[in-house]
C-alpha cells in the first residue's frame, strides 16, 4: 500500500493516560468513544449542554459528565463529536477561551480545520482520529475485541506530541487494532466530501431514482421498477463489500454481466465523469463549503425545501408500501 499504516505496536496508551480527555457530543460518535476510551482505562469526561437530558445519559453509561464550561476548562484533550454545523460556535463560546499550550483538540472529521470555520491558536495542536465506520460498529468490534480501521492526521503540533497521541486516542478506540492510515486533513475532507456527494449518497441515490422513473414513464409498474432499481441494489452492494466487483460477478448470470460490462459504460458515461471533475473543483476551491456555511447560516432554506421534495417523490411511497410485505425487514 501506498499509505503509512500504524498498528498497536506503534502506538503507546501511556501517551494518554491520567490526561484529562473531553467528549463534547454524546451521539454516533461520541458515545462509542467515551465507552472505548474509558474502557481502555483513560479519564474520560463528556462535556454536556446545560439541562441537557444527555447528562443522565452519560451517567446511566458509566460515565462522568460536567457542564460544558466546566469540563473543558482544565482539558488535556478537547475531541468534537458533535454535528459539524454546530462545532464552530461551540469552539468560539466554550473552547477558545481556554486555549493554551498542552491542550490538543481533536476532531473526527476535517471540514471545520480545512475550510478554517475553526482557527484554533498556534500554541494548541490539531489532530483528527476518525474512525471510518460508525458509532455503533467502532462500539460494538471494540467490545469483541477487534477495531475500526481509523484515519490520523495532524494539522498543527504544537507540543511535538501530536502523532503520538493521536495514535494512543486511536489505540484506546480500539482502531489501532485494525490500522491507523496516515492522511491529511485536506485529503480526508475533500476526498469524504467528494465521496458521499459523487457515489455514495448523492450519486447512488440520483442513479437508482433515475432508472425507477424511466421504468414508470414507460408503462411498468411502480413495484417492479422499485424492486429491479431500489431494493436489490442491496445484494449487489453486499456482495462488493465482501470481496469486490469481481465478487459480484461470480455471483449474477453471464447475461447479467454481459449487460453489466457493455451498458455500464453507457450510463456513466464521459460526461458524468466531467460533472464529477467538477464537483470536486468545487470543493477543492472551498465553493462547496462557503456554500453550506452559508446555507447554515441562513436556517438552511435551500435544504429544507429540496429535502421536502425528495421526500414526496413517488419511489418513497411505492417503497413503503413494498416494505410493509417484507416483515423481516422490521427490527
Ligand atoms: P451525531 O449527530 O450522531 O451526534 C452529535 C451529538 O452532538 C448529538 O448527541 C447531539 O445532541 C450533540 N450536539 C448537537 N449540538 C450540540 C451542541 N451545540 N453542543 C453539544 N452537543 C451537541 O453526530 P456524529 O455522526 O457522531 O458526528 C460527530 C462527528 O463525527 C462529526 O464531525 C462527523 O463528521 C464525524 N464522523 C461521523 C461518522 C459517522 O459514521 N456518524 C464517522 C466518522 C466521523
Ligand atoms: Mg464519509
């Protein structure tokens, strides 16, 4: 591989321990790594809004819980896992003021360092341990015994211990276990950005609702398009989850691969990959975040809006409709 990986024996827990480490967001991310690190036997404190119920939360977990002021004012570890929206207006109220040399903050994603939403001072240092999974899987393979493969970057290293605590916050996490991939913050924010836009969510999404409507426009039944388009998209999925596309090819007939080979080509054509080109210039360019900052900044209109249309889009009523017949989809 062409990336620097770190395992256990390259990370030292000692780094971190008796250190007083700060959990601000109690949710996906949060809750996982309190419950890691402090069963890793580091001093953990989740940092919690006034009257917020997530205190008792805290507390039925095992865990120590402080008011947010309180708890971040003789931090050694600052880690932000809340929404990355609300991250940079807790820094400015909470975290900067207690800013000093010693104090590390640590973040699970690099949009608000890369896109400088938060500038934190010289003297403190900047890492990011972000464990590619999510909460409950980093939670559940920490208790088995195994880890979440974790990305490390460092933005500033102030103290000269940056990397060795990043690796020690990854060791605790358990991620350690599985491997720790050296990036920058710059690389993992444009390439997640790049990711969940281009293929996973937006891509993905606008693919299969696209092929349901020419389906439907065409005479076919709704349930047929959505089962053909939406639902099984799943078993391919999970297929190239375990062991590739070559996997998946094993698995469908030949005519279904000769289907695959000649018309994939055809539907991701060139020009797609000039829109991707694009979408990636836009957020190596900062145009993508300045746009959602300020989209946030104006009580997300823009998103509310699109996000209502895409929920009366006819292929989440034929889906609802189809998953009621299938029961064992019901937890
Ligand atoms: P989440 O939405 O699951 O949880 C966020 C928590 O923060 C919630 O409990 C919420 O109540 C709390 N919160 C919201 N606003 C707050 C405020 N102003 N003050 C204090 N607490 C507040 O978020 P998440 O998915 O765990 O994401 C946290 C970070 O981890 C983000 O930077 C995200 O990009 C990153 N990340 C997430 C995943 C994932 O799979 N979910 C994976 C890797 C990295
Ligand atoms: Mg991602």
């Amino acid at each position: 591989m062409s990336v620097t990986v770190y395992y256990e024996k390259d990370a030292d827990l000692g780094q971190l321990k008796g250190k007083k480490i700060v959990i601000i967001g109690y949710g996906s991310q949060g809750r996982a790594h309190a419950l890691n690190l402090h069963d890793s036997g580091l001093d953990v404190t989740v940092a919690v809004r006034a009257g917020s119920p997530t205190m008792d939360k805290v507390k039925a977990d095992g865990l120590k819980a402080q008011p947010m002021a309180e708890a971040v004012k003789d931090a050694d570890l600052i880690a932000f896992l809340l929404p990355d929206p609300s991250q940079p207006a807790v820094y400015n109220q909470f975290v900067a003021p207690v800013c000093k040399k010693g104090l590390t903050l640590l973040f699970a994603h690099g949009f608000n360092v890369h896109f400088n939403q938060i500038q934190a001072p010289a003297e403190v240092d900047v890492i990011m341990v972000a464990p590619k999974g999510p909460g409950k899987l980093v939670r559940d393979l920490y208790v088995a015994g195994q880890g979440v493969p974790c990305l490390l970057a460092i933005e500033q290293d102030a103290s000269g211990q940056a990397k060795a605590n990043g690796l020690a916050y990854a060791m605790g996490l358990g991620g350690a276990r599985a491997g720790v991939i050296q990036t920058s913050f710059k690389e993992e924010t444009e390439t997640d950005l790049f990711g969940e836009q281009a293929v996973l969510c937006g891509g993905l999404a606008a693919l299969m609702k696209m092929g349901f409507e020419t389906l439907v426009e065409a005479g076919y039944a709704p349930e047929m398009a959505y089962f053909e388009c939406i639902n099984e998209v799943k078993l391919i999925v999970d297929l190239i989850y375990e062991g590739g596309l070559k996997k998946m090819r094993h698995f469908i007939s030949d005519t279904a691969k000769w289907g695959d080979i000649t018309r994939g080509p055809r539907v991701i054509d060139e020009g797609v990959r000039e829109n991707m080109r694009e979408i990636l210039e836009e957020i190596q360019n900062g145009e993508f975040a300045r746009e959602w900052v300020l989209e946030n900044q104006a009580n997300r209109p823009v998103y509310n809006a699109l996000l209502k249309r895409e929920a009366e889009h006819p292929v989440e009523e034929v889906g609802e409709r189809l998953r009621g017949m299938m029961k064992w989809l019901e937890k």
